[in-house]
C-alpha cells in the first residue's frame, strides 16, 4: 500500500493523486461502533489505492458533520460551516503538492459540506473532488449494509448480540423528520434500516464492489461543478 503517513517528502511521486477518507463519529445503533463511517471509508480507499496510477492514501479525516445524532451519546459533529472550512484548508494545502486529492466519502452528513467546499476549491483551479461510498438499494443508517461491512472490515467491533432492527421506513419518507428532530426521536435506538441477515461474505463483495467502482471513477476523473467524481 502506498501510504502517506508513512512516506518521507523525497519519495513521494510527481503530481500524486491524494486519496482521503473521511467519516465521522457517531453513533451506528447499539451494535455498531461509532467509527463505522471511517473504518469503511478507509477499508474502501486502502482496497483502491494501489490500482490507481500515482495514488497515495493519507491519514483518515475521523470528524465530520453529524447533528442530527446528536441526541446519541458518543456522537461528535463539527458541523457542516466548520467541515467545510476544514475541508477548504486541507485542499489549498495538500494542492500544493499533490496533483489532485480525492475524498473518500463514508457519511451522508458531510454531502453539504462537501458539495460547497469541492466548488469553491475548483473555482480556485484546484483539482480536488469527492466521491460517496454509497451502496445502491443500501439501507440508510447501520442496517444489514453497514452491518454487512463492518463484518467484513472490523469483525471484532461488530456487537451481532445487540443487533435489531431500527424503522425500516423507507429514507426518502423520513428525511423531513429527520432533518427537523434529528434521529433518535424517530428511531430510538439509532438504526435505520434492519442488520437481519448481514454476513461478513456479503461485507467482501460490497467492499470490492466499492473499490472497484472507485477505481473506475479515478481513472475516468469525471468531476461535476460541486467536485463530486462522477461513476
């Protein structure tokens, strides 16, 4: 794996495309730990890097915007103008050097920040974007995806005697509520969506499902105006 962290500054490429994770911490319902957004982040850009030409990974970005958990012990959010200003600064920095910096995106609550970040660092003439780690048909919140992946990259985190489902109702249904009370109100114990069934095997083939797609998507560089790195 080429990584960042563990290079000196004379060896690092030419022009190198920085890939970057960034999740958050909040939490994933009582049987799954509060840096799932990370850890799949991270797992999904550790299994990419080496098949993209000049890709480096860096350090994961573990904070990010989660308000609406906050009704959760554990959550930590920044918030969607503070990741936005962080986001900014570590573009300007690391374009510096590197060719171009890709976001590895593992939370729904960071998209704002993302999408208003990516524009500003590209109307500057910056080549950074961002890409979501989203799994079509995926439950929304720490389900039998997340479940499912978290098996697969941190088995020993995973609490399967805790897992039950949470309201299954479908997200687009929910997100008005969502957005104006936050998630425990209209789920209890934080899961949205139902972890039945999840299976470590099923976890493998949505990570390389991933990593595949994040691959093709590099190499292609389709960026859209809000930065966001088209399939």
């Amino acid at each position: 794996m080429r990584s960042l962290a563990a290079a000196t500054w004379p060896d690092l490429p030419e022009s190198a495309l920085l890939l970057v994770p960034l999740g958050a911490v909040e939490q994933h319902g009582p049987h799954l730990p509060l840096l799932t957004d990370t850890a799949v982040a991270g797992a999904v850009a550790d299994a990419a890097v080496d098949r993209i030409d000049s890709a480096l990974l860096a350090p994961a970005l573990a904070y990010g915007a989660s308000g609406e958990h906050e009704g959760f012990p554990g959550t930590i959010s920044l918030g969607t103008e503070a990741l936005t200003g962080l986001l900014v600064e570590y573009g300007r920095s690391a374009c510096r050097w590197a060719g171009r910096v890709l976001l590895v995106n593992g939370n729904g609550g960071n998209l704002d920040a993302l999408r208003s970040a990516g524009a500003l660092l590209r109307s500057e003439g910056r080549d950074v974007a961002w890409w979501p780690c989203g799994v079509p048909g995926g439950d929304a919140h720490a389900g039998r995806t997340e479940t499912s992946l978290m098996l697969h990259v941190e088995p020993e985190w995973v609490l399967g005697s805790r897992a039950e489902a949470g309201d299954t109702t479908p997200l687009a249904e929910l997100l008005p509520r969502l957005r104006a009370e936050g998630v425990a109100p209209v789920s209890p114990n934080g899961v949205l969506g139902d972890p039945a069934g999840a299976s470590a095997a099923e976890g493998a083939e949505l990570l390389a499902g991933l990593a595949d797609r994040l691959v093709a998507a590099a190499g292609a560089w389709r960026v859209d105006v809000s930065g966001r790195l088209r399939d």
